[in-house]
C-alpha cells in the first residue's frame, strides 16, 4: 500500500473508530484512533504547507514547555490529540459534502444565476448565496463561487466583490453546525447547546448580510461608477432553485433529527449523517449523468483526506497546546476570579470580541484564541450566561477568520485574485469587521442585560 493511500485510510479509520467510541462509549476504540492520527500526522508532515508548520510547531513546542514544568507530559499530550478527534470528524463530514455540491447539476445551475448578477444586485444575491452555500457546504461553497472573483481587472470591484463572499461566508458561522468554529466553541461552553444557540446566531447573521450590503452601498461603493452589463439578463430557474433548497433543508433536517432522537452531538450526528447523505445525492445525480460513482468516491472523497493534514496539525497542535496551558494554569496561584472580580460582564464580554478581532488581525488562527480563552475564562467566573459566551465567540469566529492574514479563507481569496492575504485581510475586510463587531458588541449587550 503507497503512503499516499496510507493516510487516506488512516484519516478513514480515524473518522470510524471516533464515531463508535463515541456511541457505544468505549474509550479504547478513541486510544486507537488517537494512536491512528498521530500515524497519520507522522506520515503526512512533510507536505504540511510551511506556514501552518511553524504555527503549529510553535504552539506544540510551547504546549510542551508547560507540560514539563508541570511534569504531566505524555497524560497533556494525549489530551491534546484525543480532543481533536471530534473536529476530525468535521473536517471529514464536510470533504464527504463537497464533492456532490460540485456535480450537482441544480446547486450548478444556481451558482451561474448568482454569478451572472448585473450590477446593483451582485453584492446582495453574492453574500446571500456564500452564506447559505458556506453554511452546507463550507468551503466548498468558495470554489463554487469564486468564478465570480476571478481575473476581474477593477481592483475596487474585485474587492466589493470579496467582500460580499468572505463576509456571507464568515456569517455562517453565527449559527451553522457545520463549522468547525462553530463546534469548538460550543464543545468548550458547558450550558450553550446548538439548539439553543442557533435561532440567535442566524437572526444575527441576517442582520449582518444587510449590514454588509448596506456599507457595500454607502461607503465601499462610493466613488466608482456602476457598469452596464451587456450581457442578457440571467434566468431564474425555480425548479434549480427548490431543489438545491430542499437539498439544503433535508441536510440539516437529517442531522437535527439524528442528533435529537440517539442524543448524540452534533459532530457525531454529521459524521454519521454526511457519508450516506452524500452517497445518496451522488447517486441520484450518477444515474441521470452516467457518470462512476465508485470513481467520484475514491478520486473526490477518499483521496481528499490526504489534502486535511495542514489543518489536522494545526488544531491537533492548539488543542495539545490548550491542555497544556490550562493545566498550567491552574497549578499557578494566579486567582482569575479576583482578577475579574472588579469588572462587570458586560466589560468583560466587551473586551472579549475586541480581543477577539485583534488578536486574529496580528495572523493568530481563532481556535487559539477560543482554546486559550476558554481555559482561564468561563461564564461561571465572568457572570456572562453560557447562551451569551457562546454567541460571542461563535459570532466573531467569522469576523475572526476574515481580518487574519493566515486564515484559511483569506489564503485561499488570495490565491484567486492574485492580491496579497495580508491587503485582502487588513485592508479589504478590516472595516466591515470592525463595523460588525461593533454591533454584535451592542446586540450582545442588551441580550446579557435582559438576560441578567
């Protein structure tokens, strides 16, 4: 067997034996897979991409650090990898969605209705579609929309156009389950449940996408004359359009019921959910195509697990470095509840966000933000409800991942228009983000005051 298939399987068996150790709640089951990533990472680290090898050595080697001091290393790095396992599960959940939303001849036909927008409607209908698109399908939904971005000439166009992607897209993860961040942050906020969570995220996501077309129109369009398309107008096609709803709709219906009727988590209903889910909707699509379904699943599906190891060493690395330091921390004398004993929530959950922002903005990936801070804060000791301390880190994960020059969604705008991540990041996003998380900082406020 060649390496490259090698860490295919392994990626598999990780996903496999996750689930069952999961559901059947043996622990032995989740060694083994701790033992399969640490083979896969092994294999797979020379083709890490080199920045996301000097941050995750760099949180690993710090991790380690406070793992010596406190003389617990081998227990703090096998936390650190068995915590990740759950997010592995996402990351595999998603590669499993991604390959029908490219052969799907309905979600297709929609992106060319979005795509072929005449100027005026291009930022609204955009944003909308990378948001619900980025909400199923993550970033699947960048390729399938990136088209739109590519080789435009007008610099103050491009821009304004990947805005209304990047901004759509980052809103998802107000409310989406299918979000990494969206996951972790939930994972780490005992009391916040996505059922809970989700309808105030996705009112705040709305409000968001008006906020960001409203700019669009005020202030980033200002100055630059509107071009006519000379193109025909684009047709609606309402069949195209229910269909890729109700894909969409069943998507999260399945996952909801399955998570609601076996009490499982939202990671394990996905996994379990997104392979049939997934084989299913390639079939229906195969059938009519003649297209190999064998040869979509191995070539789009099982060689794609290969393509997760930047993003499985660099979560594995903050989660590693997160136990470490939590358990640092809580060796040392240092009293966080009388640090914070002077402040009200509402400063705190102020200063949290705006952390938040900057600390993404200087290139630091949010989950290390998320991990570190939910290792010395929690809403027992800041007195913010777990409903509120979850909408808070949930909302600026977006907001996060869009000013970090190093995020993965900024890397990749980047690679297709040709522009530098930190000029995309800094100068592109940074208002609109500011802007937003300003008035998640109001909305989130009165929400802890009606709350308290």
């Amino acid at each position: 067997m060649s390496l490259e298939r090698l860490s295919c399987s392994l990626f598999f068996i990780i996903s496999v034996l996750t689930v069952l150790a999961e559901v059947l709640g043996k622990e032995d089951l989740a060694n083994i897979a701790v033992a399969c990533a640490v083979l896969y990472l092994a294999i797979e680290f020379r083709h890490i991409k080199q920045l996301a090898k000097i941050i995750g050595g760099i949180l690993f080697l710090i991790g380690v650090v406070f793992a010596v001091i406190d003389d617990n290393l081998g227990h703090l790095l096998y936390t650190g990898v068995r915590k990740t396992l759950p997010f592995l599960l996402l990351f595999a959940s998603v590669t499993w969605l991604q390959a029908p939303s490219n052969y799907s001849p309905a979600l297709l036909s929609v992106r060319q209705y979005v795509v072929q927008q005449p100027a005026g409607r291009r930022f609204f209908f955009l944003s909308f579609a990378s948001h619900l698109l980025g909400a199923a399908f993550n970033l699947a939904s960048f390729s399938l929309l990136s088209p739109m971005v590519r080789n435009v000439s007008d610099t103050l166009l491009q821009s304004r156009l990947v805005r209304a992607i990047s901004f759509g897209f980052g809103t998802a993860t107000c409310w989406s389950p299918f979000f990494v961040g969206t996951m972790i942050v939930l994972s780490l906020t005992d009391g916040a449940d996505w059922i809970d969570v989700a309808p105030y995220g996705f009112s705040m996501a709305l409000g968001l996408l008006l906020l960001g077309w409203a700019l669009d129109r005020l202030y980033f369009k200002r100055g630059q004359a509107e071009t006519p398309s000379t193109a025909p107008a684009p047709v609606f096609d309402a069949t195209k359009f229910i269909r890729t709803l109700l894909v969409l709709i069943s998507l999260f219906a399945c996952v909801i019921a399955v998570s609601e009727l076996f009490v499982w988590t939202i990671s394990i209903s996905l996994a379990v959910v997104a392979p049939l889910f997934s084989i299913i909707w390639l079939y229906t699509i195969t059938r009519k195509q003649e297209s190999n379904l064998p040869s979509i699943l191995y070539n789009d599906i099982f060689k794609s697990f290969r393509s997760l190891r930047g993003e499985t060493f660099l979560f594995t690395s903050a989660n590693i470095f997160g136990a470490c330091f939590s358990d640092f921390i809580q060796q040392t004398p240092l009293d966080v509840q009388s640090l914070l004993a002077g402040l009200s929530p509402h400063l705190i959950l102020s200063l949290i966000m705006l952390a938040f922002l900057l600390i993404s903005a200087i290139g630091l990936h949010p989950v290390i933000f998320v991990i570190v801070l939910s290792s010395i804060l929690t809403p027992e000791n800041t007195g913010i409800p777990p409903l509120v301390f979850a909408l808070a880190l949930i909302t600026m994960w977006g907001q996060g991942t869009n000013v970090s020059p190093l995020s993965a969604t900024v890397i990749y705008l980047s690679s297709v228009t040709g522009k530098s991540n930190f000029k995309i990041a800094w100068d592109w996003h940074s208002g609109f983000s500011l802007y937003a998380t300003v008035i998640l900082m109001v909305v989130l406020n009165l929400l802890l005051a009606l709350l308290n």
